[in-house]
C-alpha cells in the first residue's frame, strides 16, 4: 500500500529516498514479523496473538494511509509525464 506513495508526494531525490525508506521497513518487516510470530506463538501455545498483531499492524498502516492528504494536482501531473515518456 505504500509503493505509490513516493511518486506522489516528493519528487527527484526525495523520492528516492522515500522507496529507498519503504525497502528498508520492508526488509525489518521480513524479520521482525515471523520473529514476533515465533516469540508470541511459545507465549500463548497458538497463532492467534501473532495473528493479531500482524493484523494490528496492517490496520495501522491503512490507518496512516488513509489520513495523507493527496493533491489531486500533482496526480494529474505525474500521470501526465507518465504518459509522455
């Protein structure tokens, strides 16, 4: 869900930034999500907790998603360059 972001705010260096951020969470995510599951799996004896945290997680994300403010400008603009290259 965030992979469209970095296009449609910031623009040159900024932007690479900005995916270059997204790969890095992307990658601790990778670890730290099958550790969690592993740590709260022998806490509790099943998958539920992990589970839900997991899903806490995505909530959240959609949560902070939700709340940008896109302009609806720079939209029609980056499709346009898009278009013409």
């Amino acid at each position: 869900m965030f992979w469209p972001l970095p296009s449609s705010f910031p623009t040159g260096a900024s932007a690479a930034a900005g995916i270059a951020a997204i790969n890095s969470l992307g990658n601790l995510s990778g670890f730290a999500g099958p550790y969690a599951m592993g740590y709260l799996k022998d806490l509790t004896g099943n998958f539920t907790a992990g589970l839900l945290l997991l899903a806490g997680c995505a909530l959240v994300g959609a949560i902070v998603v939700a709340m940008l403010r896109i302009d609806a400008r720079r939209e029609q603009l980056s499709g346009k360059i898009a278009m013409a290259h």
